[in-house]
C-alpha cells in the first residue's frame, strides 16, 4: 500500500467538525474550481511545487491552474499509515474532553481509499471521531466498502447543480457528483452536510442557491452549511 503525501496535519482545528479537532490534509483534487485557495496538481504522490491560481475572472479563467513556484519550493511527504495513526492518536485526550476527532481534507482524500481505510480503522478502534471532507467525485461502491462504515461525518462540497455552470467554474462534470450526494444522502441521512461556499457573484446569486436549496430537499438532506469565501 504506497502512503500518499501528507500536505499539513492542522492540529488545535475549531473549524473542520465538532469539537476540537487534528486535520489531515491531503494532495489532489479532479476539480479545479477559480476560486480554489488549495490548488494541488493530484498527479504526484511524491513533493510537489507550490503553486498559486490565476484567477483571470470569471468564466475565462474555468478551471486553469497556473503559475508554478520557483523549484524547489516543495512541501508535502509520504506517510506511512501507522506513523499517521501515531501522531494523530497524541491529540486522543484533547478529542475526547472536546467531542472532537480527526478530519480528513484537502484537496480531496477519496483517492487514497485503501490508505484512508486501514487508516479510519485504525483510528476507530480508539474510539475517535472521523470525519471526511470531499468534493464528491469518486467511486461510490469504493467509498461505501472501504470508507462508509469508519465514517462519523461526511462534508459534502456541492457548487452547482447546473451543469453548465460546474463545468465552466470548476472544469469538470456534476453528474458523478449529485449522484453520489443521492446516494450518501440514502444512507447517512443527517450524518452528511452539504457545504455550499458562497463566492460572490459566482456560487453565491439566487438562481444557484434556489437550484441547490431544491435539490438538497429532494435529496431528503435535513441540514447544510453555507461557506463564506476567503479572498
């Protein structure tokens, strides 16, 4: 099982979940969305440069990540999944006097399945809290045999439901993803989040929000979060 590159472990997060929590961040995302403050090339387990978005407006800049860092600014190493289970068992006491746990997040996890499962097992035989952030395109049979029952939470990223308008801003299709909202939905009921993240002008018009608010009811979702977006 080769451990994936770990960008950042977040300890202390309020953020990320209930309680107080230990964040795992994860490299690579299959969407590329303009507004994006983690863009990871997700091709590479080893290092990786750095690198910022352009953000050349709108619609023109759909999806392009650009701009490489000088070499050599590199980040990110392999971690193996009992060294990972260690270091994030030493925040145990802070998880359990807080009703927190440990997250997984950024850019997306959901690749790394057979990693994530010896990894939530591992970690729920303690007892801890898990939760995962995903963009929501992945496997769906995959991530409820290896995933699912670990999982305490799940923070579901949805954009837009138009699909026009997801592949114009993040590059890709939203069919995979809605589907896989239905079908999590069906089986976590309240235990699944939608995370809306409100882009002025982009995510956050009437039109999107009363698109992804019809949705979310007929997907029988009983709650969501509404992101505010970090220039």
């Amino acid at each position: 099982m080769t451990a994936p590159c770990i960008l950042d472990i977040v300890h202390g997060s309020i953020t990320d979940g209930p309680g107080i929590r230990t964040t795992v961040h994860f490299p690579g995302c299959p969407l590329c969305c303009v507004w994006c403050k983690h863009p990871a090339d997700g091709s590479a387990c080893a290092p990786r440069p750095s690198f910022e978005m352009e953000r050349g407006g709108a619609a023109g800049a759909a999806g392009a990540c650009a701009g490489n860092a000088p070499a050599g600014n590199l980040y990110g190493e392999p971690w193996p999944v009992d060294q990972l289970v260690a270091a994030l068992l030493e925040d145990y006491e802070l998880h359990q006097a807080t009703g927190g746990g440990v997250t997984l997040a950024v850019g997306d996890p959901t690749p790394h399945a057979g990693y994530l499962a010896t990894l939530l097992n591992n970690l729920k035989e303690k007892g801890t809290h898990l939760t995962l952030q995903t963009c929501g395109v992945f496997d769906y049979d995959v991530f409820r045999r290896e995933l699912l029952p670990s999982l305490d939470l799940v923070y579901f990223d949805l954009k837009f439901v138009d699909p026009t308008l997801h592949r114009i801003y993040t590059g890709s299709d939203n069919a995979p993803i809605l589907a896989n909202f239905r079908l999590l939905a069906a089986d976590l009921g309240d235990r699944l989040i939608p995370r809306v993240p409100m882009v002025p002008g982009i995510t956050m018009t009437e039109q999107n929000v009363g698109g992804i608010a019809a949705f979310l009811r007929e997907s029988g979702a009983s709650s969501s979060m509404l992101v505010p977006y970090v220039p």
